[in-house]
C-alpha cells in the first residue's frame, strides 16, 4: 500500500500539470472570444443591430436567386417568384434605421448617408425599383429578362455600396 508522502508527491507533481493547462486553455477560450465577433451595439434602440439584420435577411433571399440565374440551380418558376417577392417586402425595412444618431461603431455607413440625404434616398428608390421589376420579370418565362432584372439589382446594391459604405472599424 502506497504511503501518504508518495501520493502527496505524485498530487503535487500533477498540479502544475494541471493548472498550466487550465491556464492555456482558458487564454485560448479569452483569445477566441476576443476574435469572434464584433463591437456590440448599445445604443438606445440598437438601430445598427437592426438595419444589419434587415440587410442580411436581404442577402439570405437574393442569394438563392442567383445561383438560379448563373445556372447552378435549378428554375422553379414558382419559388423564383416568392423569392423575388419576399425581397421586395424587404425593400423598405433597413432605410427606418438610418437614424441621425445611428452613424457609431460597428457601422459601415459613410458619414455620406446623412451629409447627401437626397443621393441616399435616390440609391434607395433604386434598389427599390429594381426589386419590383425582379418581381415582374419572375412573373414571366423570359429567363433573359429576369437575368437582367437581377443584375440591376445586385448593381444597385453594389452602386450603393461604393458610395455609402465603408470598410470594417
């Protein structure tokens, strides 16, 4: 039977073992942390928050769509067209969160938004109207014709982009 003093040895030869892993383990699980995500939103009514959102719902339903138009999916009229129309229901919703006071980090808007209201507002109505016609052109059997309505509207959120869009901060 082992003595009391050997396991006190062996207990004391395991802890630092154990504890310099705990450590690198816990440095690792700070460092991913750090690294994982973005700058948090805690303005009042969180309207960065909202209008990422928005656009990334936006980008979750044009998508599909243009694997349908490069030919990587295949043509169902029917969901094209639900598709087309549930990008147009969300024409409208991000521009109610471009508020004066929303321009903080982690936005991307350019100062731009809020100094040129009316180029805002006619890269808005651009989008807008190119969904529509998306929508129109999916109504239709012309693929061509809804090639193009797509690529108006992937060149209008492009166009916006380059104007009132920024880099990361």
């Amino acid at each position: 039977m082992p003595s009391f003093d050997s396991a006190q040895a062996r207990k004391k030869s395991i802890f630092p073992i154990m504890t310099s892993r705990f450590l690198v383990l816990s440095f690792v699980c700070l460092a991913l942390t750090a690294c994982s995500g973005e700058e948090a939103d805690t303005h009042a009514g969180q309207p960065v928050t909202k209008r990422k959102l928005v656009f990334k719902e936006i980008l979750r339903t044009f998508e599909p769509m243009g694997l349908t138009v490069r030919g990587r999916a295949a043509y169902d009229k029917q969901q094209f067209l639900e598709q087309a129309a549930a990008l147009e229901a969300l024409t409208n919703k991000p521009w109610q969160y471009f508020t004066p006071d929303s321009n903080y980090s982690p936005t991307r808007a350019k100062p731009d938004i809020w100094q040129k209201p009316e180029e805002f507002k006619q890269a808005q109505q651009k989008f807008i109207k190119a969904s529509e016609q998306l929508t129109q052109s999916a109504k239709g059997d012309n693929l061509e014709a809804i090639r193009k309505s797509y690529d108006a509207v992937e060149e209008s959120c492009k166009s916006c982009h380059h104007d009132f869009r920024g880099p990361k901060r």
